[in-house]
C-alpha cells in the first residue's frame, strides 16, 4: 500500500554510494541524489501496487560519458483500479 503520509510529500535527501570489490582498501565515494515526492491526483489507498522486481545495475567506471540508469517503479495493480474517479491515474 502507497504510505499515506502528507509528511513524506517533501524533498529528500539521499546518497548513493560507490565502492570498489576489487579495491576494497579504498573509501566509498558518496555523491548526493535529491528525490522529490509529490502529491498523487487520486485516492491512492484504494489501490494495490505491485512492486518492481529487484535488478542488479552494473555501471563501466571511467567509460567516458554519464550514464542514465532508471530505477523501475512501483505499478498499479490492474485488477484494483475499479470505475470510481478517485482512482484514475
């Protein structure tokens, strides 16, 4: 269930760390990710949510151009949405 929460409808602050396996004498790298949450146009708690499945990223270090990786989202469950307006998306 999407947590109901007004207080969690801020900015966050996150880091994401990056360590080396084959180097582990070497310190972690922390660099700031911002995430938003923001308020949904409807009435969330009368919907069910599958979860994304879990996915192992692996990123080439020193490939020489940024790389853009998404996280996968959290989906509607279909079988929840029903023909009330406050449950469109």
């Amino acid at each position: 269930m999407a947590p109901s929460n007004t207080a969690l409808v801020t900015s966050h602050a996150f880091f994401l760390k990056t360590t080396y396996a084959e180097y582990p004498a070497h310190a972690a790298l922390y660099t700031p990710l911002a995430v938003t949450v923001s308020t949904s146009g409807c009435d969330c708690s009368l919907l069910t949510w599958d979860s994304p499945s879990a996915a192992a990223i692996t990123i080439q270090v020193g490939a020489g151009s940024a790389s853009t990786q998404v996280i996968p989202p959290a989906l509607v469950n279909a079988a929840s949405k029903g023909s009330s307006a406050a449950q469109n998306i």
